[in-house]
C-alpha cells in the first residue's frame, strides 16, 4: 500500500495496517474481516470467523479485524461497500473474497483450497530474514569451517524447516565434517516436498561423494595405485582425492581420463566430474576453472 502524498492520519493508518495485516500476512494467510459496531451481519459472522482462525492457527491462518469507520481510509483503499467483507491475505496481497462463506464449514472449505496453494509453513521464517544467514554459513563452509559451517545450517533449518538451501547446507556441511551418520538423520527428517528439492539432490551427491574419504595412508597408496595407468584405479583415486579435499587432483585425473578415453565405462569419469561440480556447486570458482577445461577437452 503506498505511503506517497498521505497526511499524518493515513500515514498512521497505513503504519498500523502494515503491523497488524501485512507482516502476519508474509508467513500465514491472513483473514481479514471489515466490520463496524453496529453491523448485525458481522456480529453473527464474527463467531464463525474466530472459531475457524482458531482451529486453524497451527495451520498459518490468523484473523485480523479492520472497524471501517475507525479505520475509513484502509477501507477505502479495498473499496468496500459494504459490510461484512471478508477477504483472505498472504504477502501482502489479497488471494480471495471469503464473504460468502457464512459458515464453518464453508470457511474452512475456502481455506483448504488456498492453504493447499500457498507455500505457508506456520513459524517459518520469510526467505529473505534467512538469505544473510544462508550466505554466511556457505562462506564458513568455504573456508573449511564445516563444524561451525553445521551449526549455522542447524540454526537456520530451526528457523525455515522447508527452505532447500538451508537443509541441504546443513547435510553438505555434515558431510564435510565427517559427520555421516548425522547427515543421514537429517536427510531422514527432511519435509516430504523437499525430496526433489535441487539444492537436497545436490547435498546428496556430496555425501555419497564424501563417504569415500580415505585416510592418509589409503589415500597415498590409491594415488601409487592410478599411476600404473589403470583407469579404474584412477577413478578410485580421483573419487578419494576430492572426498579428502584434493579437488585440484581429482579434476587433473578425471579431466586426462576424459582426453583419452571419454567413452570408457559409458563416460564413468565424465558422470563422476559433473557430480563433483554438483556438489560443489556451478558458482565456485573451482567448478568454473575446471568446467572450462572440459568444454575445451570436449569441443576445442
């Protein structure tokens, strides 16, 4: 609602409109009820309204009451005409009129098929409060930090339980830790429409990826092993290589196996690079360096 060109009393009316409507409004779906005093419509429906939000409340729905005549202005804004007028937020924006629905059962109708809608998550944090955090807990991953980086993530998916990044940063950092069997937990605890999410599927690969972390002893004998020129052996040591943090290494391997025979096990080593990027992610600059030795390899 725009502010521009208001006197001191809209300006006031907007501010509380924005409190008490569209903030509750950007993480649950907001009913909103326009009533006066002396309205004998609205004192029967405001029963049903109250009784519903209630029921309702563990699902993300609140109840917000506009009085149009201590509220003119705000009332003007939806151009209501007439009283009651029920209508239905979410962020900010009307979803639906719900003035015809006189009854539990028609209400709760009406917000069945919005609630089955709108992505609302009842405590959940709006995305954009969580960016910075997300940011932050990518860049301590980044420098190593994976405990730390975990901690972060754990405190983020507190906030957002169905944000993506937040709970496939949580499983990549675990897998970074070392911490596998937790990862696994946490994987096992994930809302059921985040299965398919990009950024779950990208933590995945870097679990499994990271499960074949050797110890220093197994990793200097598979690197002994790869250069009598076996592919395979190769492979082996490459996939040890990146899960003990030697992506350098492991990119030079795949990449030479690459040149000189990409078709070998059905372009094995080409699959296991390109899963590497992926759980890495295409916007780190090692990922990049190396994406442009392969297209060369590929297509120079």
């Amino acid at each position: 609602m725009a502010s521009l060109g208001l006197n001191l009393e809209e300006q006031k009316a907007v501010d509380r409109f924005r409190k008490n409507v569209v903030e509750p409004s950007m993480t649950s779906l907001v009913i909103l009820d326009f009533w006066a005093e002396w309205c004998g419509p609205c004192k029967s429906l405001a029963p049903v309204l109250e009784r519903v939000a209630a029921e309702y409340a563990d699902k993300g729905v609140v109840l917000a009451k506009i009085n149009v005549d201590e509220e003119q202005f705000i009332a003007a804004q939806f151009q209501v005409r007439s009283i009651p007028t029920v209508y239905a937020l979410f962020q900010g924006q009307p979803v639906a009129d719900l003035t015809q629905a006189r009854s539990d059962g028609q209400l709760k109708a009406m917000l069945d098929q919005l609630l089955a809608k709108l992505p609302i998550h009842p405590g959940e944090a709006p995305a954009q409060d969580i960016a910075p955090l997300l940011a932050m807990a990518e860049e301590v991953l980044a420098s190593g930090d994976a405990a730390r980086a975990a901690g972060i993530y754990a405190q983020i998916t507190e906030m957002a339980p169905h944000d993506g990044a937040a709970q496939g940063g949580l499983v990549r950092a675990l897998a970074a830790a070392g911490e596998f069997e937790a990862a696994d937990a946490a994987l096992g605890a994930l809302p059921g429409e985040l299965a398919n999410d990009p950024e779950v599927l990208r933590a995945r690969t870097a679990l499994d990826l990271a499960r074949n972390k050797p110890e220093d002893s197994q990793l200097a004998a598979l690197r002994a092993a790869a250069e009598g020129g076996d592919m395979a052996a190769r492979l082996a040591y490459a996939e040890a290589a990146f899960a003990a943090g030697e992506r350098d290494a492991a990119a030079d391997v795949l990449l030479a196996m690459i040149t000189e025979d990409r078709a070998w096990q059905d372009g094995a080593a080409r699959a296991r690079l390109l899963q590497m990027f992926e759980a890495v992610g295409l916007e780190d600059p090692w990922v990049a360096a190396a994406r442009r030795r392969l297209s060369l390899i590929l297509f120079g």
